[in-house]
C-alpha cells in the first residue's frame, strides 16, 4: 500500500472521527463513543504523521542542479517539504491539508 494511499485513509478517518466526537460531546456525551472515537482519532492522526514522513519526493520540493548555489537544496529532494511535514501535525485536519498540497504539487508540471 503507498504512502499517499494510507495518507488519504488517514485522513479521512481523522477528520470523520473528529466530526463524530463533537457531535458527541454537543449532543448525548455518551462515555462508550468518546471511549472508541478518541483512541481511534489518536491513532488516525498518528498515522497521518508517519504517512506524511513517508512520502516520496514531490513536486512542492525542490529539485537538485549541479550549481553550487542549490546545494542547500540536495538534502531536501528526496523528502516532501518541510511545510508539508508542518501540515500534518495539525490535529484534525493535517491529513486533509497534506493532501491538498500534495495533490496540488502533483498537478504542477515538472520542469
């Protein structure tokens, strides 16, 4: 299974079992929801953490010429962006902001 495949998994469990944990809190407060969602919305959220770092090489990174002025820029080639990575350890809705800006990098034409 890819790293984006599990990201979009991830994702979309993080952001449905925040909704559902809210919903819960501002309706019933049932003890067994909040038992199952907030373990599960934890994991979900880690998950898109690890996923994220495990990301290939994307369009929103830089790419590497043999100048002396982008050598800064070799060691972040093979990784996604640092905002990227940023993006994920927002709770709640990190999966959901990664994917839109790898989609988004991805849709770029390569140079």
């Amino acid at each position: 299974m890819s790293a984006v495949r599990v990201l979009r998994i991830g994702a979309g469990v993080e952001a449905a079992s925040l909704v559902l944990l809210l919903l819960n809190l501002l309706t019933v407060h049932a003890k067994p929801l909040s038992s199952l969602l907030g373990p599960l919305h934890g994991t979900a959220y880690l998950v898109v953490i690890a996923a994220t770092w495990m990301l290939p090489a994307t369009a929103s990174t830089t790419s590497t010429t043999s100048t002396a002025s982008t050598a800064s820029t070799a060691s972040t080639a093979s990784t996604p962006s640092t905002g990227t990575r940023w993006r994920a350890l927002v709770p709640g809705i990190g999966g959901l902001l990664v994917l839109r800006r790898v989609e988004k990098a991805s849709a770029r034409p390569n140079p």
